[in-house]
C-alpha cells in the first residue's frame, strides 16, 4: 500500500524517474525475499503453543518497520517539479494579465 506512495514521492525528488522507480521495486522485492526466508527460521517448533507459530518473525518485522520509520523526517530533496509548476502558473498569470491590458484602450 505504501510502494505507490514511496514511488511518487522517489520521482518527485529526485530527477530520474525511471531509475527510483526501478531502484524502489528493487528495494521491495530484495526485502520480500529477506523476510520470506528468515521468516520459515524464526517459526517456533511443532511443541509451540501454538504449533509453529511466527511471533519471533512478527518481532522482526515490528522492529524494523519501527527502526527504519523516523527516517521519514531525514528526507529532504528539492521538489523541482512544483517549482516548475508554479513558474508556469505565474507565467500564465501574468501572460493573461497583460493580455488583458493590452486589449483595453
């Protein structure tokens, strides 16, 4: 659910879309398989109660989610986009504007 978001967010600051898409969908599935495999290691033994259940690999997860989350507010890019939709936003503005005073005598 949040891949879509770290994408677009990925593209907006940096200028190669193309390579933070590719380098994000890497990134995911590099992580996907790390978790597949450490998780059957962390699953408990049959005498478990429950049998094999996944606590240990739930753990796992529950700390990197958290471990890895406050880098969010570290993210600082220059948002070249925006900054070219607002110049051209002020460009049409003021090409209307003067339009407009040059077409009243």
């Amino acid at each position: 659910m949040l891949l879509p978001v770290a994408l677009e967010l990925a593209c907006e600051v940096t200028r190669n879309a193309e390579f933070s898409s590719a380098a994000m969908w890497f990134a995911a599935n590099a992580l996907t398989s790390f978790f597949v495999l450490v998780s059957d290691d962390l699953r408990a033994s049959a005498t478990a109660n429950p049998p094999s259940n996944l606590n240990k690999q739930l753990i796992l997860q529950g700390a990197f989610a958290i471990s890895l989350a406050p880098l969010v507010f570290f993210i600082k890019g220059k948002q070249v986009r925006r900054e070219q939709d607002e110049r051209e936003r002020l460009r049409d503005s003021n090409r209307t504007a003067n339009d407009g005073a040059a077409a009243s005598p």
